[in-house]
C-alpha cells in the first residue's frame, strides 16, 4: 500500500501523518507513507484543500484530519478507491461533500 499525505506541511498535514503512522504500528502493517509538500504536486491530484489523503494513487479524502477510524477502515482495504459514499454521508472524503 503506498500512502500520500498531501499539504503544506502545517500542524494538520503533520497530524494526519502521526495518525497513519500511529495506526500502521498499531495493526503491525507497513506501508509506504510520503508527506507531498509540494504545489505542482498536490494539484496535479485535484486537490483544492488540505490535508489531503492518496492511497495507491487514488484521493480518499481532502480537507481535513481524518478520523482514526476512517484511517483504520483505509488499511483495512475499505473505500480506498475513492469516495463510494452517499454525498450526504458524513464519512464521505470531506466530510459531506464527495470528493
């Protein structure tokens, strides 16, 4: 699994990533986590807000910290192809507005 977390590298991006390293140790998985901090990087993904979540190349979320539970639900395989949630879910990508 090849993991991004897109953003400035504010306390938020910086957030995002200790939950996806914290949740990796806590399942016993490993994965290949990068901070994207670049701007021509994180637009060629579309993404207008940040922290943004990429896994295998695909946005699953933008726009603010995860919750520890999407996190666990992403390592464990679930809606990581993308938002395949109703728009007026809050677990959808940000939080209501599909990605």
């Amino acid at each position: 699994m090849r993991i991004k977390v897109l953003g400035s590298g504010c306390a938020n991006c910086k957030t995002t990533i200790k939950l996806f390293e914290t949740a990796l140790a806590e399942r016993g998985l490993s994965a290949e986590l990068e901070k994207v901090e670049d701007y021509p990087s994180i637009m060629r993904y579309g993404v207008m807000s940040t922290p943004a979540v990429v896994i295998d190349e695909v946005v699953v979320h933008s726009g603010s910290v995860p919750t520890k539970a999407m996190i666990m639900a992403w390592l464990e395989g679930e809606s990581a192809k993308g938002c395949d949630t109703p728009s007026n879910s809050s677990a959808c990508c940000s939080g209501g507005s599909c990605c």
